[in-house]
C-alpha cells in the first residue's frame, strides 16, 4: 500500500497559499509517478544565510517545504555558502555587499535552528553549495556561462531597470540565477520553491536541468508576506517583523498590530488551521476583525511557544493593554545610588530600540513613560538614590523596573 495520499489531495494542500505552479500539470504527473512508483520527489529550498534571524515572513515558503515532508516527500534545504559570496541580486537596485565567510557559516546554523520550529530536523537533508560550486574550476564557469544569453538575463525586471537607469550591474551577478540553477541539476531536484521575487532563479534552475538531460523541476512560488505595517514585505530592516525567537508576549501583541485586511492571510499562510474552515475566518475578520485578530495571535503564539505561553500572552495583553496595568513580572536593572541615565541611551541599552533614533522617535511619539509618566525630552536624566525604583514602559508592550 503506497504511503503517500491520493493525488489530488496532495495538489489541494500544496496549492494553500501558492501563488504560481509552473507547470502544474507536470507537478501531477511527477505526483501521479511518485505514488505508482513509492518514491518520494525531492523539494528543494535554497536560502542565502545574509542574515541570522528569521521571521514569519521566512516562514511561509519554509511552511510549504514543511508540507512536502508531511506528504512523505524528501525535504531538501541549501545553505547557500557558495551563493552568499555573490549576494542574490533579486530586488536590489544596486549591488550587494559581499559577505565573508565566518559571518555566511555562523548565520547559516543559525538559520537552521529556526528553521527547524517548522521543519522535521530528522527528515530534512542539509546541504551546502559550496560542496559543488567551489569545486567548478574557470572552463566548467564559462561552460555554465554559455548555457544563457545577455537578453536572456536582462528579462528579469531587477537587471532591466537598473540597464535602463544605467545603475551598475556587476558581471558576478549575472552568475547568480547560473549558480542556483546549478544546484538544481547537481541535487535533480523534481521541485523548487521559492518567492514570487525568485520566479526567474527557479526557471533557470528548470532551463539548466533540460540542458543536462534531467527531469525538469517544478516552480513553485509563494507570496510575500506583507508585514505588520501593511505596507511594504516583512523584513527587519522596515521594523515591520515577528520574529521566530520573539518571546511570547511580543509575539502576541505584534500579531495585534496587523491591518485587519491582513488577518485571513496571515490565517491561510502562516497556520495549520484546516483549509474548510477558512471561509468562516475570512467572513469573522471582516465583521469581528478585533475577535479574528485575537484568534490569529493565540493561534501563531502557540504554535511557537505552546498553548500555555500563548494563555499567558493573552492574559497579559488584557492586563496591560485592555486594563492599562502594570504586569508583576518585568526585567529588573540596577543602578548605582545616584547615578544618572540618559533616558535614549539608557532605552538603547537594555535593547527596549535597536538604535538610539528609534529611542528618540519613540520619545517624540509620547511612547515612552515613566510610572505612568510621558517623557518627551531626549536630554532627560534619570537619577536614582539608594531604595528608590521606577517602572520604565517604551511601546505598548516593554517594561521595565529601574532601581539603585
């Protein structure tokens, strides 16, 4: 008896969230031969370890690999080592920096163990791309080179726009959708997924496998996922996250902050809720958005941190937030008896702003109090004597008691 589900309700999961599968009726065929045959078909996702924290953004296409896995499909994920020294050009106006070594290895385990909150670990294949494109020697380079046409690359919308603004386009990058379509024929992968921003990458990886001779891959594409402003995709630099190592109390409350045209997304994109129950969401986020969204962040808070943080997430929103209160635990800093604290230094410091401009704009917005007190002063001073304890609140949900 085959291990794997009857074909079209493999297809009916793997289409939750796609935006584009190219083609699909090569996907069923491959799906249709893997449960004749009780071979599983090899997933591939590469990731590029530029930076070391994930957020639910990352999540989504990590979510889909996750259901491959579940489907008894092989899960293939690609530390791209190799690929990170000539930096993804998609998106960029403008040439990325390279990155070393040492930070491309210590962001790549990072990058794992994140990734594993929504990857099985035991059934995921880890591999690095260094193992076979360091080893290409100049010919195999100008071989591969050969394979693609400068029309070809100047098709991807990134490289057209900045030929047409005559910004630099460096030759290198032009290597990179070669190097990930490498990866491709070297792992024969059957399927490729990757954001809507990678369509031109996973097609190359496609056009190359013909080349070799190999089955080509299925393109696979998910969305980006919007972040909690609404406005641009998720990413730290717009500080618009929710991190996957955000404690509970943060991630409940970010999980709050999202338009409310975003809750039936995020519902369909970032949990396991059961696809028929979905019309139902979408119908409670457009008459009881507030309801929905609360829904929404006990639901991901759990499924990062258990049902039990998730409680006690909820139970401090309503203290603190609802009821304007002051939670009983809160991170604690001492002083020496009057010693005096730049107030955006200090908001830096213990990590409450990644920068002291944030500090400051969270200042200027009236986000920052003292018991209960809006400070907008950037000069202000805080100085304590011996016995005296304040509690400092930055945002709605930081915390912090000062003492000497």
């Amino acid at each position: 008896m085959s291990k794997f589900l009857p074909v079209e309700e493999q297809l009916a999961l793997i289409r939750r969230g796609t935006t584009e599968i190219i083609p699909e009726t090569e996907l069923k065929a491959k799906l249709e031969e893997s449960l004749k045959t009780g071979n599983p078909l090899r997933i591939k996702l590469g990731c590029d370890p530029t930076r070391p924290d994930l957020h639910l953004g990352h999540s989504v296409i990590l979510r889909k690999l996750r259901q491959f896995q579940d489907l008894g499909h092989h899960a293939i994920l690609i530390i791209g080592d190799f690929t990170s020294l000539i930096g993804d050009p998609t998106g960029q106006n403008k040439t990325r920096p390279a990155l070393t070594p040492e930070i491309i290895k210590e962001n790549g385990e990072t990058y794992f163990k994140q990734a594993s909150k929504i990857l099985d670990p035991d059934k995921t294949e880890i591999v690095y791309n260094s193992d076979w494109l360091g080893k290409m020697n100049f010919a195999d380079v100008i071989k591969l080179a050969g394979q693609m046409t400068v029309a070809r690359m100047l098709e991807r919308d990134d490289f057209s726009k900045r030929y047409t603004n005559n910004d630099m386009i460096s030759l290198h990058e032009f290597l990179y959708p070669l190097a990930q379509g490498q990866d491709s024929v070297h792992l024969k992968s059957d399927v490729e997924l990757g954001g809507t921003d990678q369509k031109f990458n996973l097609l190359v990886g496609r056009q190359l496998q013909k080349d070799n001779s190999i089955s080509p891959q299925i393109c696979l594409m998910m969305p980006l996922l919007v972040g909690t402003d609404g406005v641009q995709k998720m990413s730290k630099s717009y500080d618009n996250y929710i991190g996957l190592d955000d404690e509970p109390n943060n991630m409940y409350g970010k999980s709050l902050s999202i338009p409310d045209n975003l809750i039936y997304t995020y519902f369909e994109l970032l949990t396991d809720v059961e696809t028929s129950t979905l019309p139902e969401i979408k119908e409670k986020a457009e008459n009881e958005p507030r309801n929905a969204k609360h829904d929404l962040a006990y639901v991901i808070t759990a499924m990062y941190h258990g049902k039990a943080a998730a409680d006690e997430a909820r139970s401090h929103f309503e203290k603190t937030v609802v009821n304007k209160g002051i939670p009983d635990e809160m991170e604690e800093f001492t002083f020496e008896d009057g010693s005096s604290q730049n107030l955006v230094n200090l908001i830096k410091t213990i990590g409450f702003a990644p920068s002291n401009g944030e500090a400051k704009r969270l200042i200027q917005q009236g986000g920052v109090s003292l018991d209960g007190e809006p400070v907008k002063d950037f000069g202000f001073e805080i100085v304590l004597k011996q016995g005296q304890e304040v509690v400092l609140k930055v945002g709605k949900r930081k915390f912090a008691r000062l003492k000497a």
